[in-house]
C-alpha cells in the first residue's frame, strides 16, 4: 500500500514556560528562528502520530 508521510523536523533548545507555551530556538547559520511548538502540533490534531524526541549528548570515555 502506498503511503504519503508528512513529517516536521525542529533541531534546537526546548523552553516550555509555566504557562504553557512550548517553542524550539534553532540556530542557523549565526541566524536564530524561534518556532511555536505548540501550534506545529496543533497541525496533527486527531491524526493518528508517531512522536520522537531526541538529544544528543556526549559520552565521556573510559579512563585507562
């Protein structure tokens, strides 16, 4: 069956404030966008969704 997969892609720092709002800092060529996390959901209200959220974070190496 053949499928068509809409998918949104944000790399950068979370900040959800206490009142709620969620939005992602993404830097870009020493250029800062600021995305509504919120509303970028909002799109996929009552479709049926796979979620993944990532973060890298580097791992110290053995001491020998």
């Amino acid at each position: 069956m053949a499928k068509y997969t809409n998918t949104t892609a944000l790399n950068g720092f979370l900040d959800i404030e206490s009142t709620g709002t969620m939005t992602v800092e993404e830097e870009i060529k020493g250029k800062v966008q600021v995305y509504d996390l919120s509303s970028v959901l909002e799109r996929y209200q009552g479709r049926k969704v796979s979620i993944t959220i990532k973060e890298d974070e580097p791992l110290q190496p053995m001491e020998r």
